[in-house]
C-alpha cells in the first residue's frame, strides 16, 4: 500500500467583526445569558445597566480540523457465471468452447479486473473531537496560512490560542479507517491512499463575561459568522501560553498502520509531504 500524506498546514480564518461591535451584540443578550428567570422578571422590572458589569473580555482562536483522504484500490478476482438460455438450449458454442446448458443455464469462469475510488472530507471540531459538518461554512472566508510562531507572538499581544484537543494523528487515523473499505479480491494490483490535507483552522470567537448581583454568565460572539450566543465559556487558562509548535507534527507512517488491516512498516510505503495545490 502506497499512502500519500500531505503536509500538516494552520490558518486562521480573519475576524469580519471588530471588537467593539461584538460587545455591543453581547452586551444585547446580557439578560438572557442570565437564564429564562432573569429574562421573565426583566419584563415586569426591566433592568439597569448598572445592574450589570463586564468582568472579562476574551479574544480567542479555536480550532478546528480539516482532514481530505482520497482512496484508490485496483484488484481482481475470477469469478463464475451463469447465463440462462431458453428451455430447449443443450449447449452454446462460445470462442471455440461448448458449454453444455445444464437447469437452463450455461456457467463460464472470467477474471474480473476491478477499480474502486473514493473520497472523505471531514470537518472535527479541535475541542470536542466530534465531526461537525457545519465547520465547512467558514471555508467560504477569508484565511491565512500561519504557524505556531505568528500564533506565539498572538498570545503575546492578549489572544487566547486554544490548543485543539484532538490530535492530527487521531483525526487522520479515523478519517482513513473508514475511507478504506473492505474488498473481495483475489489478487489486489494497487493500493493508494492519499490524505490530501491536515489542515487546523482557528477561528476567532469573542468572549465576554458579565456579572449581576451574584452570579456570573458568558455570551460568545463569532467575529466570522456574526452570530453572539449565550452560555458560552472562556480559557483563561491558556491566557499567555504560546502553542506548543509539534502538536501537528505527530502524523506519520505510525498513525496509518493502526487501521490497515494486517499490515506492519515494512508494508507500507509513506510518500510524506506532497504538495496538493488548490486544495484549500
């Protein structure tokens, strides 16, 4: 099996929103991050701004994951047939053969030459580790591609860089494990497996805060889409902390070998860094 594997790519999708335009939206669903009971008294006692104060902003980038694999199988298998022919056939002179119908049929042996091709493009969410459809939307926006360095110097400057946690190697293993499907073959002529992107994408989210009275409640604001939702939260925890730069770096021969079936090292023949243009 030849298995081709691009090489592992960041961008970061640009903000199409200011900040102060996402406090402002934030700033309109401050009652109802507050939950149903605070939007109910807000009708017969409507609050006041002072009722409220922002105790935290964020700016942040999270990830998520791009991963394309295409598949090529060629293989054969000889196989039997049977053709019916009308009640009164007895046999059939076919190439310089007789075939003798036997229960209204004849039946030939043929050697199938066969080819099969597919493609998987899936979209993981970097923190849940579930595939989520929907990411593909912010591929219609603007991007750039950029590396742990530019992402070291973000944080410098106040961003949030959110480390994605699903790994490159987990999400290339399962994407490949179910684009290679299982095959009757008698003899298989070749095998390619291409994995045409391992690209993380980070998207910009605002992140904003509010306390009132005593409790606490987060509204997000996507700088992309323009969408502000509540019940949201914040990774102060990686406020400051430079991206760990080898976290992409850990796709290779290893990671394929765990779902090709039967297959060790010396099988597989890795083709790593191959360039895919017009991919993005």
């Amino acid at each position: 099996m030849q298995v081709e594997l691009a090489e592992e790519r960041i961008y970061r999708v640009a903000d199409r929103f200011s900040l102060e335009h996402a406090e402002g939206r934030a700033w309109a669903k401050r009652v109802e991050a507050f939950g149903a009971l605070a939007r109910v008294a807000g009708l017969f006692n409507q609050p006041k701004d002072d009722d409220f104060a922002v105790v935290y902003r964020e700016r942040r980038l999270q990830p998520f994951w791009r991963v394309a694999v295409s598949t090529a199988t060629a293989y054969e298998r000889r196989r039997s047939y049977a053709v019916p022919v009308a009640p009164e056939v007895r046999q059939v002179a076919v190439d310089g053969r007789t075939l003798v119908a036997v229960n209204g049929a004849i039946s030939f042996d043929g050697l199938e030459s066969c080819r099969e091709e597919a493609r998987r493009e899936v979209f993981v969410d970097g923190l849940s580790k579930q595939a989520t459809p929907a990411l593909a939307a912010y591929l219609q926006h603007d991007a750039v591609e950029t590396d742990a360095q530019t992402l070291a110097k973000a944080t410098a400057e106040g961003m949030v860089v959110v480390p994605p946690q699903a790994k490159a190697s987990m999400v290339v293993r399962d994407v490949v494990a179910a684009a290679i499907g299982k095959i009757d073959a008698d003899t298989v002529t070749e095998e390619l497996v291409r994995v045409e992107a391992i690209d993380l994408y980070y998207r910009p989210i605002h992140a904003f805060r509010y306390r009132r009275a005593d409790k606490e409640a987060v509204v997000e604001f996507d700088a992309v889409t323009g969408e502000a939702r509540v019940g949201g939260d914040t990774f102060e925890q990686y406020l400051g902390k430079a991206l760990e730069p080898r976290f992409l770096l850990d796709v290779g021969a290893e990671t394929l070998n765990f779902v090709v079936p039967g297959a060790n090292l010396a099988k597989l023949i890795i083709v790593k860094g191959m360039e895919m243009k017009g991919m993005r």
